[in-house]
C-alpha cells in the first residue's frame, strides 16, 4: 500500500527517528563513563577493594550497553511498525 504522508508526518517520522537514536547514544555515553570509571579507579584511588569497584564498574557499563542496544532496537520496531498508521489509514476505516 503506497501513502501519500504530507510533509507534518514525514517530519514527526524522521524526529521519532532522530530520538531514538539520541537516546541510544545516550545510553552509550553512560556506558562509556562507567567504562571509563572502571579503568581509572585503580590508579586515582588506593582503597583495599579497587579491583571489586573496579569489576562492579565494568559490569555497570556492560548492562548499560545492553539495555540501550535493547531499547533500541525494540522502538526501531515499534517505530516501523507503527508507520503504517500514518497517512491515510483513517480511510480503511470509514470503509467498513
């Protein structure tokens, strides 16, 4: 079924999009800093457990990035999914 979208759904599409992909990155940022906190802790810090925080950190960083490729490919799909609902579907229904 090809659609006409007029260009207000095309954007609403492509910001939808554009979100998504913020927030991803978003979730890799984080990641990145407890990756990075995880790296540096042995040598900033001299505790007894610097090795447990440090695994502890990277473990963080490990379940971030999860969630957030999780996340992400979960509203890519909804995002498809829920593209055939734009346009003009309203006319399906004013059919029956």
């Amino acid at each position: 079924m090809n659609k006409d979208l007029i260009l207000r759904e095309k954007l609403a599409l492509q910001r939808t999009t554009l979100a998504n992909q913020s927030t991803f990155l978003s979730f890799l940022r984080t990641s990145m800093y407890f990756l990075i906190a995880g790296l540096s802790v042995r040598n900033l810090l001299e505790i007894e457990n610097a090795l447990v925080i440090e695994i502890s950190f990277f473990v963080i960083s490990f379940i971030i990035l999860l969630v957030g490729i999780y996340n992400f490919i979960s509203h890519k799909k909804s995002i498809i999914n829920n593209k055939k609902h734009v346009g003009d579907y309203q006319l399906e229904y004013y059919k029956l």
